[in-house]
C-alpha cells in the first residue's frame, strides 16, 4: 500500500485525505491544529457557504485565474452534491447560489468529512506542527518537532497566512519555495480597508447600501454595490470585502489607492440635485440637516457635508441650484484615500501562494519535483466572497489525492 502525506487538515486537506484513502493510498494527515477543519468552522458565521452553484472562472483571482478551470469542472456542484450525499450530507441551495449544510452548521460539515476519512483509514496527526519537508530519493521527509517520518508522496494544503487566530500561516508556501517553486508573496483579501479619514470615530457602526468604486493611480479598476460599513478603521461590508483583494495586491506595490463611495446609486447625480430643490421648497423652514435626515444615515451627515464646507443649519429656504448640486455631488462621490487593510488576523482567505506556472492543472502535482502535490489555498488562486474558495478547495483537493493516490501505486 501507498504512502501518502498530507501537510494540513482544512477543506482541501480532507477532500484529498478521503480521495486518496479510497482510492487505496495509507495517508497521513498532520494538522497543527487541535483539531481538522478549524477554518471550516469559522466559514459563513458558523453556517459554512460550502459552494456556489454559479461559480466560473470570473470568481477568481491569480496571475493565472484560468490554472483554476479544470479542478472547478472536475468538481463542478453536481459533482460536489453527489459526493456529499454519499457522505450523509445534504445542501440547501439558495437563491443567490450559495450553498450550505441542511444543519445550518459549520460543524456538520467538519464532522461529516472527519469521520469519512477515518472510516476510510486515514490517520490525524493532530496538534503537529511541521517543521519542515525534504525529497530524498523517491521518497519525502516530514520532520516535526519529534520526529522525521518518510512517504512516498507528500501533498501541502496547509492553506495561507488568511485569520492566524485559527492556525493560517504561510509554512506551506516556505515549503514550497525551498522545493523549488516560486512564491507569490502574499496579502490579505475579503477584508476590512483603512481609510485616511480624520471623521472615521463619528461615523463608525453606520451601515447602509451604497456603490464603491475602487481606483488605483487614479484609474477606475473595480466596483461593487452591496452592504457598506463604516468603521473605526475605514470600511468593512460586503461591498468592500468583494474590492478588496484587487485594493490589497494594489497597496502591496505601493501604489496609490482610493475609494469612492455613492450613498444613493439610484439617482444621478443631476436626479438628485433636482430632488433635493423639491424637498427644499417642501420643508422651507427646515435645516439642510433635516432634509437629509430623510435620504442618508445621520451619523454619514455632517461629516460628509464638512468636505463641501455646507453648514449643516443652513435653512432649506436658503439653498439654491449650486449648493443643492454640491451636496449631490459628495453623496455620489465620497472620496477616500486607502492606506492599509485591516490585516490577516480580520481576512477571509489571502491573495498569493505557490505560482501555478509549475503546477499540473488536471493533477496539481509539481512539475518541479515528482510526487509533490498541491491543493487549496496554499495555490494562487483566490476565489470572491460566495463559498468560491470552498470550490477551488474541494476541486483541488480531489484532483491531489486522486492522482498522489495513482502515482503512488504505479
């Protein structure tokens, strides 16, 4: 029998633990943690967005986004949902295309896959930190903090630096490089952005639907409309979460980053003008206050009416068509300069890994070292909000074990 070694217990671990132990292998999985699965437990607060039916390749992100097509085929929602249920796993697919266990819990899914691939023989080695990884000969080294052991073939799906708090780290991607691959360096994505804004503490804990355009040297390259919050830091929310790895890899290379926020998308610019007049004639011997308390969050107000200099007592008998555009033209065009992300310990998943150039994308082995596999997030693929990287996990994870398992017994 075939060994096999599997550095990391998270979703593309487990998927190529099982997928190799049934396909005859005698696998190994050393997982730092506690436990296997610690990050699926965290997924969808606590639901876990498993997959998306909609997935293609637009939902992704890498220098080379297309290495992602055929583990996404491969393990394409019908495939996934047929594994599942041969597991004792059923889904709740929702309107939007996200999928999640019929339990509603993050843990089913965990202990779904953790008791499949110990029925199928596979061995955890739990709490176990790798200290290190070697090619000697047709075999490989794993040594951890005790002990070295030897196997035949060696998968890392150790996952990415991406929320510390529950083991991520970037061990796998040392690995890697010391085996010969080149490393995209990595940076935080689904996360939080700071701004440079002194209005920040007034405005925090205000959430509202708005469109964020994302600029880089002064060039629109991104925008999202969804759930934007204002935080102590910056902003959060879904819209910003979904910008935020091209605003991460943008500020990795030092260039100039902004956003810029429209709190009433349904209007133009011109719309909201000429609604703003009305509303003036209406409420004559109210503030400019009053009347926007009728349109935007109250705590976005005064700030926002600071950066034009508009009082925010000027009575609305008061406010004519140059002033009434001024204020539609700051709610549409709320700028903001990006200066950091809110971190590791606060992202989702991370961009970079191991570069795909030298990675079979219909086996995810190494073309550098036979026998060397990679699944997961450790790869340059980094998939959009949605339960897209559980796709690319439990793609590549098959496609790893798979073909470990069927080289080992060759």
């Amino acid at each position: 029998m075939s060994t096999i070694a599997i550095i990391g217990g998270g979703a593309a671990g487990l998927m190529a633990a099982i997928t190799a132990a049934e396909a005859g292998a005698d696998v190994t999985v050393y997982e730092q943690n506690a436990e296997p699965g610690k990050k699926i437990l965290a997924s969808g607060n606590g639901h876990c967005n498993i997959i998306n039916t909609t997935s293609d390749l637009d939902d992704f992100e890498g220098e080379a986004p297309t290495f992602a097509a055929f583990a996404l085929e491969t393990m394409n929602f019908t495939a996934f949902e047929r594994f599942c249920k041969r597991l004792g796993l059923l889904l709740e697919i929702r309107e939007d295309g996200k999928c999640y266990p019929m339990s509603q819990e993050a843990r089913s899914v965990q202990a779904v896959l953790l008791r499949a691939a110990q029925h199928r023989g596979v061995r955890f080695e739990n709490g176990a930190y790798v200290t290190g990884v070697s090619a000697e000969g047709n075999v490989f080294a794993v040594a951890t903090g005790e002990e070295t052991r030897r196997y035949e073939r060696l998968i890392i799906a150790t996952g990415s630096p991406a929320a510390p708090q529950l083991g991520g780290n970037d061990s796998g991607m040392a690995m890697a490089e010391a085996l010969g691959h080149r490393i995209v360096p990595p940076f935080p994505s689904l996360v939080g952005l700071h701004l440079d804004a002194s209005e920040l503490e007034k405005m925090a804990g205000t959430k509202t639907t708005a469109r964020v355009t994302l600029l880089v040297d002064n060039a629109t390259v991104k925008e999202e409309e969804g759930d934007l919050l204002f935080t102590r830091y910056g902003v959060s929310g879904f819209a910003v979460l979904d910008l935020s790895h091209a605003a991460s890899r943008a500020l990795q290379a030092y260039a100039y980053v902004t956003v810029k926020i429209d709190l009433l998308p349904r209007f133009t610019v011109q719309s909201l003008a000429s609604q703003i007049e009305q509303m003036a004639k209406t409420i004559p011997d109210d503030t400019l206050y009053d009347l926007l308390c009728g349109l935007l969050p109250r705590k976005l107000i005064r700030p926002l009416l600071q950066v034009q200099k508009l009082a925010i007592d000027l009575p609305c008998s008061a406010l004519n068509a140059k002033s009434a555009k001024k204020v539609a033209y700051i709610i549409k065009q709320w700028s903001f300069t990006v200066i950091d992300t809110h971190g590791y310990q606060h992202a989702e998943v991370a961009g970079g890994g191991v570069a795909t150039e030298a990675i079979d994308p219909k086996t995810m082995a190494s073309q550098l070292v036979e026998g060397l596999f990679f699944a997961g997030e450790v790869i340059d693929i980094t998939g959009h909000r949605g339960g897209f990287n559980f796709h690319f996990a439990w793609g590549s994870g098959y496609l790893a074990g798979l073909h470990a398992a069927k080289e080992s017994a060759a």
